[in-house]
C-alpha cells in the first residue's frame, strides 16, 4: 500500500497493524517539549501518574524544557513558573534543559540544537511545535494532559491524519519568502482549511528553498489548523543536519501513489509579499495593494519561532543599513536564540539595528501573545512577523496586528505605513 | 446530561479570545474561570453563573490557536459542561477530551439558541432540545475518545488503563 511520509512515520510509531487515515493510535514518543507556560501543568500530571506507580520507566532525555515565553522572567508568577520547572529539570537530571541565556524560542532553539530529526514523532505543549516538520518529522502541537502522559509512559493518543498536498511551481518574486508562501496559502484555503489534516509542502519552490524558510512555512500550518505539516527531507535538510552535527536518522519519503484528499497547486510567479490583516491570518492582501492604503503603524516586531531566524536578521539589516526608524515607530528586533544572537553580533547586524534606532531584545516569545517585551497600547497598530494577528493579542483589545515577512516589516519600520522594500529603493 | 445553552454566532472563536495570554501565569482553574472569555464578552463568567448556563454553543473552527490547556479548563471550571460546534481546532479538541469535558461536533447549530434546555445523549448519539420539542442526531464519539472521557479525562485514562497494560 503507497503511503504519506505522515503515515509511514505513525505506522512506525505504533505497535497496532495496517493503520490508515482516520484511525486511531497509541504511539511512541521520540521527543517531548514543555515551556514555561504549559510544563507546570504537565508536571504536576507526570507526578500525578508516577505516585501510581513507581516503576515506570522515565527516559529524561526524551524531554525538552524551554521557558521562553514569559523569560527572563517578566513578573513574579512568571518567575514562579519558570522555578517549577528549574526544581523539576534538577530532580530528574533533565539534560535538555534550557536556561535564560544558554537557549532561546523553542522552536528556533531544538532544531539548531540537532534535537529533533527526520522520521522522528515529536510532540510539543505547544502549538507551532509543527515546525518541525520542515525536517521530515512528524511533529505535532498538544496540550499540557498529553504532555504530561507522554514524559511518564511516553506516549500520545493520535487519530492519523489525511494529507493535504500542496505543490509550489514557477518563481519567486523579489522579497517573497517562505512566510509570504504560507500567509498566500492560509488567505487561500482559510484557519479551517487543513483542520485534523497534514500540510504536505511539494513542488519545485520548495526544492530549492532554503531551511529558514521551511521552518517559517511548516510553523504557521497550525494557522489553517492543520495536525502537522511536512516536507521530504533532501539535500537541504542533510546539509542542515550535518552543520547542527546529527548524524543519526531514518529518512522517509512518501510513496507514489499516497492517497492525498487533495493537492493544491500554487503558482508563485505572481505572489507578491503578503500582508495579514487583523485579526486573522486569513485577511490577506498584496504588499502592492496594501502600499497604496499607506496605513500607518507604531510599531514593528521582528523575531519569534516564525521569523527570528540569522537568514531573516540578515535581510532586516540589508534594509535598516544606513537608514533610520521612523520618528513616531519603535522597532523591536528578537533574536531567536543565543546562538542567533550571537551570529548577528559577530555579523555586524546588531550595530546596524542599533544605528538604526531599533532595540534588540533578548531571545523571549514575549510580545508575540501579549506577555511584555512590546505590549500594544489601545488603538494601536503593529506589524509582525510572528504568526498569530488575534484580536488583543498583543495588548490592548482595541491595539490591531499586521502579519508580515521580516522585509517588509523593516521597510515599514523606516517609512513608518506598511510599504515594501522595493519602494524604498526607487 | 442536561443543561442550557449559551450561543455565540461566531466562528473562529480563539484561545487568547478565551483566555488571554496575560492570565497564563496561573493554572489555578477558578482564576481561570474568572477572566475566561473576557475579551470577547465580559458578561461571560457573570452570566454563566447567574443563568446557570451550562452548554455552550458556538460556530465552526471553536479554539484556534495556542495549545494552551488553560483554555477548556477555563470553561469547564466556569460552569460549561458541554461544547457543541460545527468543527473544533484539534488542540483544543484533544485538550477538552483529556480533560474530560464533552465536546460534540455537529453541524447544524442553527437548531439551537440562547436559553434553550437539552438533554444529551452522548452514548446513544441524540439531542433533545426540549424547548423546542426537537430531537437532533449527532454522531457518536469513536470509542477510544468515548473511553477517555468516560474515565473522566486522559490522565484517569493512563492510570486505569494504560499502566494496567
């Protein structure tokens, strides 16, 4: 029987038989991740299930703790959190614990740490933990239950999902990156549109994109409510792991003649970089479109698990060169990891934004779900390259979200209304 | 189960529009149930409770967004013991079955409104809406998320079941 990457990697997971789309599974766990919003709950269950029996075996480096959303601390009850799951990583030895200032945004932080690989099952209490299918996993966002059962008996319940196939041809237009291909393709299908299902991403476009870029696309399928997106592991992938030093993994590729409920073919020649209106990551418009409305912003968020990659940084300080922030707007700019951060520096890039007028933040999810860092005062506008544009989000209830690529997040941040790099240069 | 609805006519009903994120240093349930649903209608808690609402009704794609658990616990904690939707985002989904708070997905919600009372059978797959002197067919839950909830949530689940094997 032909099968889906997906499938294969669950049927490889699972001790029950010829298990198709639809059905129901019990399946091993790889890897685990729990933050600091999301661990203290899953720990307490973990316990919880331990008290029943203490012969259950625990493999402490199955699990990945991150705090990172509301870090370094941004008030006493965060702190609190983050304590939790310091005690609870000494208790149990947990190597893959990662403390402020020796980690950064999950999502960016475990595939640059080699923690997650091609054929793996990876789940995370978190929902964009689908960025890993960018390598070939399967990887798939749970709540802090699951998590919980997953780090004592090490493992998950899972319906396995239908695959949705998407295959990106033709060129890509200046500017246009891997955010700009999957906000085209939310506006498309919609926030349900791959509900219970995979985002399998195919197609030439994909070929020759770079990981950056696929980690930004898988990360947002959960934004057309997909279970997991996924794309073959290739050339680019091995080089990928080979830099991050893992050696060790099982490549799997779907079979011609896998069963997909549909494939959408999406022609890039004429995409041009998307803009999110709020408040949904559907309302999306074209960057040309939406130059012509000259909406004005106050302030522009670059980073997050969807964009603070050393590839988006780079394109940030090529358009900040020598240019200033706009009076009336702040720039924000969030490197995802310490490692990133770093680079950046070595780079010269953090000079740049300094010179610029932007601030640079330390590694934190906080702005990007309202925690600090950038909190949105009422009526305010931003615009972001994070990947959620929810009314309030951000701060205020009446405060709006633009969700854009990191490009035209910069050129905004200069003009100070949502404008495309190309403008600037004329 | 019995209860009486409360309906929103809106899709897309998020988690940060269910629990903000500001209210995510805290996993106490009751704190929760206090700010739940807050910006999307400030009445809710207040309402919930003085109207003994207790099913909860809404339009497709209910809890898009974060993983955050804190979302059904949330309602469940508030009063609601029962969701019905068109479709629910599958965290939010997987989350309100482990925690063992029912959630039926049907299609025709236009069937049901504010006040209405109900009777549901979850096992047999009907609701009486009794209100309206209606009864509606609704799927069954496929019988291992019919196991979880019956040992009411996932980590019952684990224990009586998972460890036993």
């Amino acid at each position: 029987m032909s099968l889906t990457i997906t499938e294969k990697i669950i049927r490889n997971h699972c001790k029950q038989k010829n298990l198709t789309a639809g059905d129901f599974a019990l399946v091993t766990v790889d890897r685990c991740l729990a933050n600091d919003i999301t661990a203290p709950k899953a720990i307490e269950i973990f316990e919880n299930i331990r008290q029943e029996s203490d012969e259950i075996p625990f493999d402490p480096n199955k699990l990945i703790l991150t705090p990172d959303h509301f870090t370094p601390n941004k008030d006493i009850a965060s702190a609190n959190q983050c304590k939790l799951l310091r005690e609870f990583a000494h208790k149990y030895k947990i190597k893959h614990y990662f403390e402020v200032g020796r980690g950064g945004i999950e999502h960016c932080l475990i595939p640059e740490e080699g923690l997650v690989a091609p054929g793996e099952l990876f789940i995370g209490a978190d929902s964009h933990t689908c960025t890993y299918g960018a390598l070939g996993a399967f990887s798939t966002g749970v709540g802090s239950t699951d998590l919980g059962v997953a780090m004592a008996l090490g493992i998950c319940w899972l319906k396995i999902p239908e695959s949705l196939k998407f295959n990106f041809s033709g060129r890509l237009k200046e500017w246009v990156s891997g955010k700009d291909l999957i906000l085209y393709t939310i506006g498309k299908i919609g926030v349900d549109g791959a509900t219970y299902k995979t985002m399998e991403f195919t197609g030439e476009i994909i070929q020759n994109l770079s990981m950056s870029n696929r980690f930004t696309m898988c990360n947002m399928a959960i934004e057309a409510g997909g279970k997991n997106a996924i794309i073959a592991p290739d050339k680019i992938t091995l080089a990928y792991l080979n830099d991050v030093g893992l050696l060790k993994y099982k490549m799997v590729n779907s079979d011609k003649g896998a069963a997909y409920i549909d494939t959408i073919e999406i022609n890039c020649n004429n995409i041009e970089p998307q803009v999110a209106f709020p408040s949904s990551p559907e309302n999306v418009k074209p960057i040309t479109e939406v130059d012509a409305m000259k909406i004005e912003i106050d302030q522009s968020i670059i980073g997050s698990c969807t964009n603070g990659r050393l590839e988006d940084l780079i394109i940030v300080a090529k358009i900040l060169n020598h240019n200033k922030i706009a009076p009336d707007h702040r720039c924000i700019i969030i490197p995802g990891t310490q490692k990133i951060y770093l680079e950046a520096i070595k780079l010269g890039l953090i000079e740049i934004f300094i010179q610029a007028g932007a601030i640079v933040s330390t590694p934190t999810c906080g702005p990007c779900l309202g925690g600090y860092m950038g909190i949105l005062a009422k009526g305010e506008k931003a615009i972001s390259t994070t990947n959620r544009n929810f009314k309030g989000r951000m701060g205020h209830i009446t405060s709006e979200i633009y969700l854009s690529n990191p490009a035209i997040a910069a050129a905004t941040a200069i003009k100070g209304y949502i404008t495309s790099p190309s403008y600037l240069m004329e | 189960m019995k209860g009486k609805v409360l309906k929103y006519d809106q899709k897309d009903i998020n988690t940060d529009l269910i629990i903000p994120a500001r209210y995510l240093t805290s996993s106490d349930p009751n704190y929760l149930a206090e700010h739940c649903m807050e910006d999307f209608d400030k009445e809710f808690a207040k309402q919930i409770k003085e109207k003994a609402f207790s099913i909860l009704v809404a339009e497709s794609n209910f809890g898009c967004g974060s993983s955050r658990e804190q979302a059904p616990i949330a309602l469940k904690a508030g009063g609601i013991q029962c969701i019905i939707a068109p479709s629910f985002a599958r965290i939010f989904f997987r989350n309100a079955i482990n925690i063992g708070l029912p959630i039926i997905e049907m299609e025709r919600v236009e069937k049901l409104n504010t006040d209405d009372e109900l009777i549901i059978d979850v096992e047999s797959g009907f609701i009486q809406n009794v209100t309206r002197h209606e009864k509606l067919n609704i799927k069954k839950f496929p019988s291992f998320l019919a196991e979880i909830i019956q040992a009411g949530g996932l980590l019952e689940y684990a224990k009586k079941v998972i460890i036993k094997k």
